[in-house]
C-alpha cells in the first residue's frame, strides 16, 4: 500500500495538479500545538466534541505537534488540549464548515490555570490552494429568494452566472451542463439534459426544500482530484441533520400579482401568484447517538401570459395575406401558466461509540404545471407561441443516499457513499396538429417534440481512503457511476413546417390560400416528418480512480497534488439498417471526414494530474494567505447527445424523420400535390397530418423517382469517430488577507482553457461556390435551388463533434465579513470568454454561419459576461428585526447578428450578414444590455418564550427600485445581409436592436429580464 500512494504522489507532483476541497460534505480541521516558546508539542491530545450532536474525535499531535481531522460535519465544534506539564486549552466556538479546512494552532501555557477561548468564526482557509465561497444557513434562512431554489444563491458568488440557453449555472465561463453539482457528496446532476437534477423544471421548482439545506460551498475552480466530471467548478450542498435538541420550523409565503408593478413592454400585470408552505423538524432519537430530520415545502404557482404577434401588429392584410392574418389575430388570447410542486427530504443519522456514523438521507420532488412547456430559456409574459404550441409538463424525482465513515484509527479512516436517483419526466402536447414554425412572426400547432416521455437513473459509489502521516494526509479512492435511460421521443410526430425568411408580408403569403397562391408554396418553405418508433434505451458508465496528497510543508506552507484517471464506456450502436448503412459507409464528404457509424467511442484516457498551493507568509495577526493551482479537468456528456446516434440506423429506427425541401423545379407543395395531398383543400385552422407513406413517396418524387423508398430524404444523426467529453486545462492565482479577525478581501486571477466542446455540423453539404452574379462573395450552397447533396437520398447528416473550444480569463475582487449581526459578501469580477460554439447540448440545428470556415466563429462567447457584481447581506437590528439584501449587475452579454433568411440555402437560418463583399460579421459582435437585479427583505420576530421559539413576519421586494431590465428579443438581432448582390451596403433592418417604437414605448419584441417589481409577504415559526 505505502508504494501505491507514493508511486502515486510522486506522479502527481510531477505532473502538477491542485487539491481545492475537503471531505466533499465534510469539513477538515488542522493545526500544530505549540509551547509559550513557539516549539511544537509532541503528544498532545486533541478532543474535538460537536456542541450540535456530542460527536467526539481524539487526536493525538506528531513528532512536529501537528494535528489533523478528517471527515468531520459541518457544525460548531469545542476542541480540547491536553499535554503532560501544561494547562488545559480549550477553545469553543469552532465553526467547520463544508468542504472547507480550518486552521487552528494552538499555545499552551506552563500553569496551573486552564486557558479557555471563544474562537470567531474563519472566512479564511489556509490550507485550500484555490479560494471558495461558503454559503451558511445564516444567509440561505434571511436572504430573499425568488423562489426557494437554492441554487439561485450561487450566484451571488465570483463568476457563477446563468447560462441564457438552459438557464444553468455556469461557473468561470463555462456551459452550464459542464459544472458539477453535489448533494451530500453525491453527484445531483441530470444525467440526460446536463446541469442540476430536475433539468430544465428546476428553473421553475424547487427539488430539494430550501428548508432542507444546511449550507454550500462554491467552488470555482480548482477542485480536488476526488472530484471530477466538471471543466468548470463544483456546488458542494449538504443538507440537515438533527442534533440532540428538537428544533423545527414552518412556514407561509404568497407573493401576489396585484402587488407588483407593470411589465414596462406591454404596461400590464404579467407577474405570477404564488404561495409556497412548508417547514422542517429534526432532533434526538437517541442522545448522542441517533438523530433524524424531515423537511416538506409546496407551491402553488398561477402566472397570467398572453399571445402575442408583435411582428404583425403594423401590418395592413391584402387578400394575399388575409387567411393568415386573420388567424394570427385569432390566436391573440391570454392564457393561465399553472405551477404545482412539492418536494421532501427525509434523513437519519447514527454515531457509533467509536466514531462510526452512518447517514440515510431521502429525497423526492413532484410538478405538475398546465401550459409550461420550456427548453430552458428564461420565461416571459407574452409569448409569440399560440397555446397550441404548449403542453403540459410533469417531472419526479427520486434520491437515495447511503454514507457510511470507518474510523481505524484517528489517523486512517475510510468514507463510503452510495446514492441512486431516478427522473421521470412525461410531457403531453396541446394539440395533435402539425407544427408551423412561421418566425419572427411566431408559432403554431404541437410542439416539434411532443409528447414524449423521459426517465432516467443514476447509481453511484465512491469510496475514499484518508490516512495522515506526519505532515501528509493522503486519499485514495474509486468513484463508479451507472446511467441509463429509456425514452420515447421524438421530433415532426405530426409533421413540422418551416419559413425560412425574416419578411413578414412573404411569411404571410406563403400561409394563405388566393386566387393564384398556393399555401406553402415558395423556396423557403421545408417540411419534416417523424417516420420512427420514437424508442430509445441506452446507458452509459463512468468510472474513476484517483490519489492525492495535502502535505502540510510548515504551519505556513501547504502542498496539494493528486492524479485522477476517468473512463467513460458510451451507449452501443444498433445499426442493422443495411440500407441506410450503405449509403454512408466509406464517403468521405466536402469536409474531408469519413464516418464511422456503428461505434462510439468510448473515452478512456482522461488523465488528470492536478497540483496547488498555499503559503501563509503571515500567520498572525492579520493573517495572508497566497494560492496557486493548476490541473487537467474533464466533463461528461450528457446522454442526450447520443441517443439519435444510437437508434437513428437500427430498424425500425427511434428518431428519424424525412426532410421535404423544394428543388430547382418543385416546392414541397407541388412535391406532396403529386403524392395526393393538396395543402390548400384544408384550412390553416386545421392542417393535414400527413401520412409517412405520403411522405415518403413525394420525397421519392422530389429526388426524381416514382417508387416509393422509405428512407429517401432522411435525416441522420451520428457521432463523429473522435468524439470526446470536454476537457479545461486550468491555472488560478490569488491572495487572501484578514482585514480584521471576521474580515476577509482577496483577488483571484484565474484562466480555464476548454477543448473537446460539442457542436452540430452537416457533413453531407456540398462544396459551396459564389454565384457569379452575386458580388457580396458569400458562399452559396444551393440547397433550396435543386443543388445536390454529396448523398442526394439524404438529407442533413447531422454528426456530433467534439471540435469546438473556449478560452476564460477573469480577475475576480472580492470581501467577506461575519458577525452574529452582521455578514456580508461582496465582490466584482473582470471577465473575458471567447469560444466558438456555445451549444449547450442541442439536440438539433447548427450554430455557425459557415460549416467549412469556423474561423469568424471564434469571438465573444454567449457567456462572456465582461463585468459582474455580486454582493449580499444580513443584517440583525434591535427590537428583533432583521433585515437582508441581495444587489446583483452585470454588463450586457453577446448578441449575435442574423440576416433573418437562409442566404447561403444550406436549410438553416443561422446565416449572419456581411459587413463589406467577402466579410462576414465574426460571431457575436454586438452586444445585449445591462442587467442590475435589487432584491430585499425586511424580518420582524417576537418571541414566544424559550431561546428559540418566535414568530417571525416578512416582507420581501424583488426588483426593489423597478429597474426595466429591458434587453434585446430574438428579433432584434435581425440585421437584415448587410450586403447586397451588387456588392453594396444594405440599409439594416429596422428590427435590429430597436430598444422603442416610435410612440416611445418599448418594442415588444423584447423581454424584461426577470420581473418588475414584486412584494412577497410571509410568517414562519421556530422552534
């Protein structure tokens, strides 16, 4: 064993890594016992006692009066020194908090007379190479919250932010599906969709009661090698345990719409009503030995929106466009969003007489919300989506954990967790219609993708064995996850229907029926057809081993180095589709790749050497504390991203649809006319779901043929042959320093260098050529003009790369204070991500303007957030107020600039305009506006006799001061080809980043971030 960890600690310290966290859910405590003269005491004993549970562990120091333990609970610990010829120490008031390590020397005196001190509270861990930030329950009870999720609060904390796509969190620049959130030390993410368990439905609910949460830690960068599967940081949640007093809350909150200002772009109440109730109780089963604790919180949440079609609002019918129109305006209706959610947390804690315990901890979520329908984006009032194109939305969730902690000694101890979760989430669709997709005006008929059902499991084990030598504290361990999914999904069940063009008057004459006019009939009209059984069920394993050392060098002095290796073992391929196979075996496309279907690769070599530091030159006083790390991180892909790779060439297939698009001599009308169904016979009330057999004979007919094929025109996704998870290459550098003992300002500089990112690319592209009469020089693919695809019986081979990448540097200031009546955490972060693709899993669709030239791709990343600050506070006054605050800003992010039409005819609407003949605009090189979010709450208690029960009332104001919050909707980034194709500057469209109309008002076309201003009233009782 001894030549394993130092075989290991050699090769880590070789390769150079970092050890940011400790103990996961547990905290650590560390020191050296000193004499009056400053030299070390060997063979001291060291009692540390849970003031909470009466949990005891006793140390004895080394040869060098060092003294370190692990594993222990976050809480309020009492330590207790004992030495042959000097006076008893002890120190009460030791505050552990999770996955952090307190320093704490000690001086003992040669008397009689027993020293006893009152320690304050640390901010400052001297021993941790990267700088984190603890979230305590002082803060999580008083803060205002919209909402009661508790992941909202991380991002108070230096540069966490909401990623715009999914609504995740992000931390130092990266995707949101790529960070690692952990509950209990168990991963808590969605194994499928990315980011925290519940998904996308956890942006609306809650999934774990707030009630429920004891405190986290937020790690930006720089975690330990015990953890993986992250390229940015970690959210390290723990939640209660009971303690050896019964205490308990409860609690009432409705924030109602009428007491909330106007949404300043439509000028009415948009703001939902929403009541939430729920409480806690936890305590003794048995003294020092047994406890439990549960919590139950629901909500009920009703949030007035409307249908709107801006763009049509200006817009005078001809009788080209009257059907259209009128039923555009006929979907105009206000409709009721309805929230129901609840969620529990049971858990039972055992200490064994010699320090064993045993944690179960169980957790169950339910939501059920009627016109919800969401991929993650943020939510506003009015909505360009008729009701039709809503659903109904369900999700449950499931979670058990199982920690058991091995003491052998003080010094050797083994942590053992297992946890299993199971997701499902079934969403059922409004209609039975088929989906038109008629943007900038808007959306009609059933979602693309419903209904369709998802669920899935997660079971993990991860084992860690602590040994500390010396100065060394050594960890090895083995961490397995299996997942699996089972899924029936689908895209075009009904059939879908896409406009490509930004021109409203066009958009409306291709859905209307005239004299003449044929409905859908023109260039820019596709059509798509689901012909699958929409199953999928696959899984996949990941399993890691890791080692890793902290080596106290000196009471000033801290190394930390470790080694991770991660595998990942991805879903099969069934692939006994032979005649689809044959079509893509061995051609090697316009790009110059060749695929490989019937595999995915699986990956395993991720070797991750990680190495930090952190050196204390001042260690009294006003103590300083300088870091350093820098290490190799990996992430993992989410299971969403394979799932049409592994059933697209099975038969029958899972997920594949046919494409219809016009050729140089037909439409999609006149293709599905000469296969028997004319699209004007119905009216736009009720269009036709048109059988696959329809389909497929007019996509035989389209490609020249009369017998039908079932697999002509099909789209395909698969994987590319080197696909890989993500891997940051990470380097961070700061400084700490006590301003006074509950007073901490530091800077951090940190860099996270990203590669392997997932992108969407259409291999079967032909070559493009510039027209010779178009003197903007823009690449033109011909696909809505009869150009033929390298395999001209397919449509998109959509294969999922891992070539994009992103680059973050940011200088984070920051300061943190904490007292019993005052806390506060403040700090502003200086930022710059460039990336080029910010694909947060996208399951379809491309993002880059041009598939062979990704070079005005790399720009400004969707997540380059350039200027942020965060700061919160709590505050008690006399008379048993309290009153909490929460300021957030950041500047305005990207915006990236569309023409609003399919220019280079490659079927997607991505294309970004020219800003002279031959240069296209790079990616994102306009930017959104400023967001400031205010958010306060005042607190009155009264007593109810006893030292912890009272009645305590609230009042909470979100968007405190009504800041309009008003930036740019997707239509404003329409800026029109910017060059026209005599090589001239065209006028930009009106549309582009028009903040007001004429009339003064705002163009609702925008959004308001969040909500105007909105009071929430409550009462909770503790006890």
């Amino acid at each position: 064993m001894t030549l394993v960890i130092r075989t290991l600690v050699l090769v880590a310290f070789a390769a150079s890594s970092l050890f940011a966290q400790a103990d996961a859910n547990r905290g650590q405590m560390v020191g050296t016992v000193f004499d009056a003269k400053q030299a070390a005491v060997p063979g001291a004993k060291v009692k540390i006692r849970n003031l909470g549970t009466g949990f005891v562990r006793e140390l004895v120091t080394g040869s060098s009066g060092q003294y370190r333990a692990l594993q222990l609970d976050p809480g309020n610990y009492e330590v207790v020194v004992e030495a042959a010829g000097f006076a008893a120490y002890t120190a009460s008031g030791v505050v552990v908090n999770v996955g952090s390590t307190v320093g704490l020397d000690i001086v003992l005196q040669v008397q009689a007379v027993t020293t006893t001190v009152e320690v304050a509270e640390s901010l400052m861990n001297v021993a941790l190479p990267a700088p984190s930030i603890v979230v305590n329950s002082n803060a999580i009870t008083n803060l205002p919250i919209n909402g009661r999720r508790f992941q909202d609060f991380a991002t108070m904390t230096p540069t966490v932010q909401v990623e715009p796509a999914r609504q995740q969190l992000s931390f130092a620049g990266q995707r949101g599906i790529n960070a690692n959130v952990m509950l209990d030390g168990a991963d808590y993410n969605q194994p499928f969709f990315g980011g925290i368990r519940g998904g996308e439905r956890s942006n609306f609910n809650f999934t774990v009661p707030q009630s429920a949460i004891q405190e986290f830690q937020v790690v930006t960068t720089g975690y330990a090698a015990e953890y993986g599967r992250s390229t940015g940081g970690v959210l390290n949640t723990i939640t209660k345990s009971g303690t050896n007093a019964h205490h308990g809350d409860a609690f009432y909150q409705i924030r109602h719409r009428d007491l909330s200002r106007n949404n300043p772009i439509v000028n009415r109440h948009p703001s939902e009503t929403l009541k939430q109730f729920g409480g806690s109780v936890g305590g003794p089963i048995r003294s020092n030995k047994l406890f439990w604790f549960a919590a139950f919180e629901q909500q009920n949440s009703t949030t007035p929106r409307e249908v709107l079609f801006a763009q049509i609002a200006r817009v005078t019918p001809a009788t080209a466009t009257r059907e259209a129109y009128d039923f555009f305006k006929s979907e105009e209706k206000p409709f009721d969003q309805n929230n129901r959610a609840n969620a529990m947390t049971g858990r039972v804690d055992y200490q064994f007489v010699k320090g064993h315990r045993l944690t179960f901890r169980y957790n169950f979520s339910d939501s059920d919300e009627n016109n919800a329908v969401s991929v993650g984006g943020a939510l506003n009032p009015i909505t360009n989506s008729a009701v039709s194109n809503e659903g109904i939305e369900k999700d449950r969730t499931h979670t058990g954990t199982m920690q058991y902690t091995h003491l052998f000694s003080s010094s050797v101890l083994n942590d053992v967790k297992f946890s299993g979760s199971y997701e499902i989430r079934p969403r059922l669709a409004n209609s039975a219609t088929p989906s038109v997709s008629a943007s900038p005006i808007g959306s009609f008929g059933a979602r693309s993708f419903l209904p369709t059902t998802q669920d899935d499991h997660r079971f993990q084990i991860t084992d860690g064995l602590s040994i500390s030598r010396g100065g060394h504290t050594m960890k090895l361990g083995a961490d397995y996850n299996r997942l699996s999914t089972v899924q029936t999904f689908g895209f075009n069940q009904f059939g879908s229907f896409s406009i490509a063009s930004s021109d409203v008057n066009r958009i409306l004459t291709l859905l209307s029926v005239a004299t003449g006019q044929n409905r859908f009939d023109g260039r820019e009209v596709t059509y798509t057809r689901q012909i699958g059984n929409l199953l999928a069920d696959f899984g996949a394993r990941q399993l890691a081993f890791y080692g890793q050392d902290s080596w106290r060098v000196s009471p000033k002095l801290t190394l930390d180095y470790g080694l991770r290796w991660e595998g990942q073992w991805n879903p099969q391929v069934t692939a006994n589709n032979t005649s689809v196979l044959d079509r893509i075996r061995g051609v090697r496309f316009p790009n110059g790749a060749v695929l490989q279907p019937t595999s995915i690769r699986n990956t395993l070599d991720q070797v991750m050497p990680r190495f930090g530091f952190a050196w204390t030159p001042v260690s009294t006083g006003h103590r300083t504390v300088i870091r350093g790390h820098t290490g190799i991180f990996y992430a993992a892909t989410p299971l969403l991203l394979y799932s049409g790779a592994t059933n697209n060439l099975r038969i029958p297939p899972g997920d594949l649809s046919i494409t219809l698009a016009s050729t140089a001599t037909t439409t999609i009308y006149q293709q599905l006319l000469a296969a028997g169904v004319d699209l004007n016979r119905t009216p736009i009330t009720s269009l036709p779901v048109i059988p696959v057999e329809t389909v497929q004979r007019a996509a035989a007919i389209a490609a020249g043929g009369t017998a039908r094929d079932p697999y002509t025109g099909i789209g395909l996704t698969v994987m590319a042959s080197d696909y890989a998870n993500p891997r940051a290459f990470q380097a961070g550098l700061g400084a700490e320093t006590e301003l006074t003992r509950n007073f901490l300002a530091g800077v951090q500089l940190n860099y996270v260098n990203t590669v392997h990112l997932h992108r969407n690319r259409d291999y079967n592209l032909p070559f493009p050529a510039v027209r010779a009469t178009d003197r903007s020089q823009r690449p033109f693919y011909g696909l809505r003009s009869g150009v033929l695809r390298p395999i001209p019986t397919l449509a998109a081979v959509t294969a999922r790369e891992s070539s994009a990448r992103s680059m973050y540097r940011g200088m984070t200031v920051h300061a943190q204070y904490r007292t019993r009546r005052l806390q506060f955490l403040v700090n502003y972060t200086l930022s710059h991500t460039y990336s080029d693709d910010d694909s947060e899993r996208d399951s379809g669709g491309t993002n880059h303007d041009n598939p062979l030239n990704f070079r005005p791709e790399y720009n400004y990343s969707n997540l380059d957030q350039r200027h942020q600050f965060g700061s919160s506070a709590v505050v008690s006054l006399p008379f048993g107020i309290e009153v909490a605050g929460i300021l957030r800003a950041r500047s305005g992010l990207p915006l990236n600039p569309r023409t609003g039409a399919d220019d280079n005819q490659d079927l997607f609407t991505v294309d970004r305009p020219y800003s002279a003949p031959g240069v296209v605009y790079l990616r994102n090189s306009f930017r959104n506006r400023a967001v400031v979010g205010n958010d306060f709450r005042v607190l009155k208690s009264f007593s109810l006799g006893g030292d912890t029960r009272k009645l305590q009332f609230s009042a909470e104001f979100f968007n405190l001061f009504d800041i309009n919050n008003v930036i740019f909707g997707s239509n404003a980034a329409i800026y029109g080809p910017g060059v026209d194709a005599n090589g001239n500057p065209v006028a930009v469209d009106p549309r582009f980043q028009r903040l007001r109309l004429a009339d003064g008002s705002y163009d609702p076309n925008n959004q308001q971030v969040g909500n105007p201003f909105q009071v929430q009233l409550g009462v909770r009782f503790f006890f």
